[in-house]
C-alpha cells in the first residue's frame, strides 16, 4: 500500500498546455473519461502540492477544456502555467470498476508474453483517439506499442504488478 503522501498516492488529471485569451484563461488537456471530471473530484494540486483552482470555461474537445485559474489575470500569467500538471488524491476518485485501471497504476508494470517472457516494462500509457496504447521498454531500450484492450492484454495483476499480453498484437 503507498503511504498517504507518496508520488503512488497522486492521480494526474490534466495538464495545462496553453494559454488562451489575453483575460489569462488555459487550454487544459484532460486525462479524464469526461471533460467535465476534471474538476468533479475536489481540488487540483500541482506536483509541488499547491493548489489550483480551476474553473471550466468551455469544454471544446473530449480531450481539452478552456478555463480560468484563480489569480490568473492576464495571457503572462496563463503561459507560466504553461506544462504544470494537475493532480488530486488516489482517495478523492472513485474506485475503478473490475477490468479498469488508473493509468498511474499501470505505469511500470513489467509486460509479460503467453509463455511467460518478459517483454519489459510499461514506461506510458496514451491516447490519441483510437483508445489506449501501452508504451512498453524492454531491457534493451527498444520502445514497443500495444493496444490496452482485451484482445492484446490477456490479464491484469496489480498485485504483482504484472500485465500478460498476446505478443502477435506488439508493434516495434
């Protein structure tokens, strides 16, 4: 179990990766199953442990939300914002339900094949739009992609933090 106030405690929720507006309003992408979820779950906080208080302006993607930040008046402002990550606490989320899984959790876990090889380790999950991809990195330093689905991850054991994969569904 992680201790209350380790990095393992924290779930990203979004990023801000712009600003928009000279009234200092942010482009936030959100890593969240809604847009709208980026602030359902109590107050953001950035790596350091400040807080941000954030106001969805606009949702205009189910990616990416315009909104203000408290004490961000003007487009200076919002550009300095620019990169910081927006976490909450593992407790302040729902649990997942069975077969779903925080991207926090999955992140290195060691990638195991059929046989029982060791494939590596996932080092990033992403999302461009056509679902989930798993970055996994073997010991070489080789980066793989594979589809976080059920027909390429045959199982998930968080508790000894091992994913199984059909290895056909791998690309180099």
């Amino acid at each position: 179990m992680t201790d209350n106030t380790s990095p393992q405690a924290f779930i990203c929720l979004g990023e801000i990766v712009g600003p928009q507006s000279l009234k200092g309003w942010v482009r936030v992408k959100t890593l969240t199953e809604s847009p709208d979820d980026l602030t359902a779950y109590g107050p953001l906080r950035t790596f350091s442990g400040s807080i941000v208080a954030l106001k969805i302006i606009q949702v205009r993607s189910q990616s990416l939300v315009i909104a203000s930040v408290k004490g961000c008046v003007d487009r200076n402002a919002s550009e300095s914002l620019v990169g910081t990550k927006l976490y909450v606490h593992r407790d302040q989320l729902p649990h997942p339900e069975e077969d779903e899984f925080y991207y926090r959790d999955l992140i290195d876990m060691q990638v195991v094949d059929e046989q029982g090889q060791l494939v590596g380790t996932i080092r990033a999950v992403e999302n461009y739009g056509a679902g989930d991809f798993l970055d996994i990195i073997d010991d070489q330093k080789n980066v793989y992609t594979l589809p976080f689905n059920k027909e390429a991850v045959l199982s998930v054991d968080q508790e000894a933090r091992t994913l199984h994969i059909n290895r056909s569904f791998l690309l180099h």
